[in-house]
C-alpha cells in the first residue's frame, strides 16, 4: 500500500484494523549485491514465513519507506477472533467485572495527595476481578468494546508470540521458526511495536491516544522527581512486566530513603563531633 502521508497514524490505511507490531526489510529486487541466490532464498524464507502468519489469522500491510526505496515496513495487525485464541492459549488474565470491594483509606493518606500525578490529566484506572480468558466463557468476561478490550500493550504481546512460532523453513524434517532467527539472519532488519506518538509533542490525530506523552510530562520528566508512580497507567501502556519493574523501583527506592537518612544522620553526628573525639 501507498504511504498514507499520515506520520501519526496507528491503523492500517483503511483507518480500521490498528496495527501491532511492525516488521521491517529491505527489497532484495534493488539492492546492489552480485549473490543473486542468496537474496532468493532469504525472499523465499521471508514469504514462506509471512504466508504462515497469514495462515494463522495475522493480516498484513506492506507500505514503502519515502526516504529509502529498498526499506519496506510490513504492518501486522491481529483481528479479535486471533487475540482470543491466543489469550486462552497464553492463559492471560482480562477483566470479569469491576471491582466491588471497599478499600478503607490510610490515615496518611492526605500526605500522599500532594505527591500523586494530576488526576484530571492522567484517570485512575477502574479495579477489575481478572480471571484467565476463555472463548466458551466470553460472556462472562467485561467487554463493552471490543476495539479496547485488548489493551495495545497486550495485543502486541499476542503477536509477539505469534512471531516467535511462525515457521519459515523445513530442513531435514526439522521445522525452522521464530522472528529472533529471522533477525539473526538478516532477512528482517528489525521487529517492533509503535508508540502511540512523540514523547514530548502532543499527536494531532484523533484517533491517538497521547498514552506517550502523557507518561512524559506527567512521570519520566525531571520535574516530577517527588511524584508517586502512575502504576496503572504504566502497567497500561507498557504491560504487566514492566509495570511490575517499575513498582519493585519505586519500593526500592523509598527503603532507601530511610538508609539514607540514618547514613546522613551518622555521618552530621561524626562532623560536628569530630573536635570532642579522643582517641585511645
């Protein structure tokens, strides 16, 4: 497909199917390179590989870079009959129904108020029960719409998995797969999923989210040093491994407030005492 001359887009050119994940080659057609077998089997390798994605529910999109002709970008997209097969598949957890419980306020609770994030700017997100997902139990799961029941982060780790499984050769009855040995070999040039937009610029485009940008000015920006973590949003944009990587920092990093203020403590205590000490 034509570049669509939207930068910020996050869909396919028929501004429906969102992408999830990127692959990126260069054209063996018009590279400068004499070893014309080569280039065969890796474009060999490469359409076997895609051709198995297809097989398995992916839907692709190739689009040609505008400042080098030999880049092309290939959109993978996964429809929601593919995400909730492999969400069952991957035992991944998704919301039932939203969280009832009463949660009794800390008492210090008013202190915290003056280091959390700006609730107008960055929500909190809603409690959910989560169980593992289910296809004969779809009903019982919270889906009010369908284009956001997956978050981003979740469906680019479906397809990251789906990548990692699809096969691209068959040697000695040995079956060959996985993007990793695609990469390896050159025949891709990188694999990725897309930010929602600019980290320090704003997206015009409706239909961004500005998660990016938010998570900027509102938490990595020096000027929120003080700041508590958005935990839920970060586990929202960047998935649950990281979120939890986060947290475990910031837990950290509070224990070692206290042992820095003893350390400190210790260390007045000895220069301000330094005239007095005798030794013996």
């Amino acid at each position: 497909a034509e570049f669509n001359q939207n930068p910020e887009s996050l869909y396919f050119n028929d501004g429906q199917r969102r992408i999830d994940f990127i692959l990126v080659y260069e054209d063996e057609s018009r590279k400068e390179n004499r070893k014309r077998s080569f280039n065969k089997k890796q474009k060999r390798k490469r359409e076997v590989y895609e051709s198995n994605l297809i097989t398995r529910g992916l839907q692709l999109e190739a689009t040609r870079s505008i400042l080098d002709e030999k880049v092309i970008f290939v959109k993978v997209h996964a429809p929601w009959e593919v995400l909730c097969t492999y969400a069952e598949i991957m035992h991944i957890h998704l919301p039932l129904q939203p969280n009832d419980l009463k949660v009794q306020d800390s008492p210090f609770s008013w202190i915290t108020r003056f280091f959390s994030v700006n609730e107008n700017i960055i929500k909190p997100e809603k409690e959910f029960f989560t169980a593992p997902f289910e296809n004969e139990r779809l009903s019982d799961f919270y889906i009010q719409d369908k284009s956001t029941f997956f978050s981003p982060a979740t469906r680019s780790r479906i397809v990251h998995f789906i990548l990692c499984r699809g096969e691209y050769a068959v040697r000695d009855n040995v079956k060959k797969f996985g993007i990793n040995k695609l990469l390896d070999s050159g025949i891709y040039k990188a694999a990725f999923p897309l930010h929602d937009s600019r980290f320090n610029h704003q997206s015009q485009d409706p239909s961004c989210p500005n998660e990016r940008y938010l998570l900027y000015r509102e938490w990595a920006h020096p000027r929120n040093i003080f700041k508590l973590q958005p935990l839920h949003f970060i586990r929202k944009y960047y998935g649950e491994k990281i979120g939890i990587y986060f947290a475990w920092l910031g837990f950290y990093t509070q224990m070692l407030l206290l042992a820095a203020v003893v350390g400190l403590g210790c260390f007045l205590y000895g220069y301000f005492t330094k005239d007095n000490c005798t030794w013996r």
